[in-house]
C-alpha cells in the first residue's frame, strides 16, 4: 500500500512538473502563503453603466487588457512547487487569452 501511495504521489508531481513549465513562477512572501490569505474567499465588486453594454464591455476588455499586460501575475494560478512544497503563483507570459 505504502508503494502505491509513493507511485501515486511521485506521478501526482511530474503531471503538476509537466504543466508548469511553461509558466512563469513567482516566489510568496511567507505571509502569503499563510492559512488567512490561501483560504481567504475571492473578492468581487459590482460596478453599474448606462449605456448599452457592448460599448462597457468595450471598454473593459481594453482596461483589463491593459492592467494584465502590465501586471502579468494577475492571472496566474496558486499551486504547490514540485520541488519545495511550497505555494507559489505561477502565469504565463504573456497571457495566452482575453482575460475578459
């Protein structure tokens, strides 16, 4: 049983490895690895426009588009460092998608 649970794991890592590499890894603080911010709900806001929508939809698309290039870390994803265990942000560069 302890074989199959090292099989397992050691699997478990090189799948994780394997889609990994192709991002980028951007090293936490170890305050921000702690339990209060990995299990802290997401934020989200609600903002109202008048208008019609495809023109805010415009607009924000290009807005994020912006924020995005500029700080690429914003889509990136929290995962475990295959070597060191650690959680860390990992994103592509540049962003392979409309992030809206």
């Amino acid at each position: 049983v302890v074989g199959l649970l090292l099989l397992l794991r050691r699997r478990r890592q090189r799948r994780l490895a394997a889609r990994l590499a192709s991002l980028v890894k951007l090293s936490l603080l170890p305050s921000e690895r702690g339990p209060l911010l990995c299990m802290s709900p997401a934020t989200s806001t609600v903002t109202f426009f008048r208008g019609p929508p495809y023109v805010a939809a415009a607009s924000l698309s290009r807005r994020v588009r912006q924020i995005v290039a500029a700080n690429p870390w914003l889509t990136s994803v929290l995962e475990r460092d295959p070597d060191s265990g650690l959680m860390e942000a990992y994103y592509h560069q540049p962003s392979p998608k409309p992030c809206f």
